[in-house]
C-alpha cells in the first residue's frame, strides 16, 4: 500500500470515528412476551349446588375451594394466563356491614403499593344483586377486588391475583382482559337459593 492510500484509508478512518461521536446512544426499552388472548366466549357456570351463578369465559375453569367449614367458596382459575379469582361466600347473619367493611380493608391494605384505587358501584334490583368493584392501578399483589350481595341473605367476594411478582405494565394485556370478563361475571350474576 503506498502512502497515499494509507492516508485515504486513515482519513476515511478518523472521519468514520469523529461522525459516530456526535450521536446519542439510547438504550432500547425492555420489551414483553406478546400474548395473544383469544376472543372471548361466555358460559353459564353449573351452579346445582351453589346459591348463586354467573357466565364465565370458556378459557377459565372453575375450581371449589371447601376451607374450614366454607362450602360455597371457588377460585377461577386461568391456566394459560396464570392467574386466579379468588371468590368466597358467606351467608349474611345481620352482619353485612361487617363484611363489607372487612371487604374493603382487604382492598385498601393494597394502597401502600398502589398508584390509586378507583370504586365502580353496580346494582341489579330486578336480580336483587348489588356490589361495588375495586381497580387497584399499580404493582399490587391483587388488581381487582369486587363484592356483591343482595343486603339481605348472601355476600360474594372475589379478588383476583397473578400467580407471579407483580409488574403492571407485563400483565396490562391479560389484566384489561380479566377485567372485561369481572364485568361480565358481575352483570351475569344471579342468586339461585
């Protein structure tokens, strides 16, 4: 190589490393496993031998949870979304606002972690179903909690909680979709004794 390449090739060099100099790197955003979540499609859950029923995804099964007594109590359960509601039931013995007021600590005991917590009241008086559901914003254990009762004989609770730590903006997708089947399940819901 004679001197004159070596030159252009050293210039070309210095210029290359001078032009790289002048930009900013930016570190790329972490990214997430997409998840394709199937178009929901309801259910009326067999309720033979519980006092209330409501409509349920397909994608979720139903899973009873007899504990100390508690016959009526369930999870619904999210294989492949690897998540679960927690639902109990108790029978209201002039104790409905005990329950509820034990309902909603539960739900504010999350406000430590939480970014806000937002009430949507719902009531169905022909259905003689009334409730309030809980949107806990945030990296909380639990991002959904609801109640609903008739004031008179039975109170249901349900919270729903990821079976991993809790990072809002991972779980987003399958949350709103969770969501959207919460509402359902608390528009569809009935008392059947």
């Amino acid at each position: 190589m004679n001197r004159k390449t070596a030159c252009i090739v050293l210039f070309g060099l210095t210029a290359i490393l001078f032009a790289n100099c002048g930009q900013k790197s930016v570190p790329k955003p972490y990214g997430y496993f997409r998840v394709d979540l199937p178009a929901p499609d309801y259910r009326r859950i067999d309720a033979r031998s519980l006092p209330y029923t409501f409509e349920l995804n397909k994608i979720a099964v139903i899973i009873r949870q007899e504990k100390e007594g508690e016959k009526y109590w369930i999870d619904i359960n999210y294989p492949r979304l690897n998540a679960n509601i927690h639902c109990s039931y108790k029978d209201i013995k002039g104790n409905l606002y005990e329950l509820s007021e034990e309902s909603r600590t539960m739900v504010y005991r999350h406000s430590v972690r939480a970014d806000g917590i937002g009430e949507q009241a719902y009531e169905n008086p022909p259905k003689q179903v009334y409730g309030m559901l809980y949107e806990l914003q945030g990296n909380t254990a639990s991002s959904a909690q609801f109640i609903l009762t008739d004031s008179v004989k039975h109170f249901f609770r349900g919270a729903l909680y990821f079976n991993n730590v809790p990072n809002s903006d991972s779980i987003a997708p399958v949350l709103d979709y969770i969501k959207k089947d919460i509402r359902y399940l608390i528009e569809s819901f009935e008392w059947t004794k």
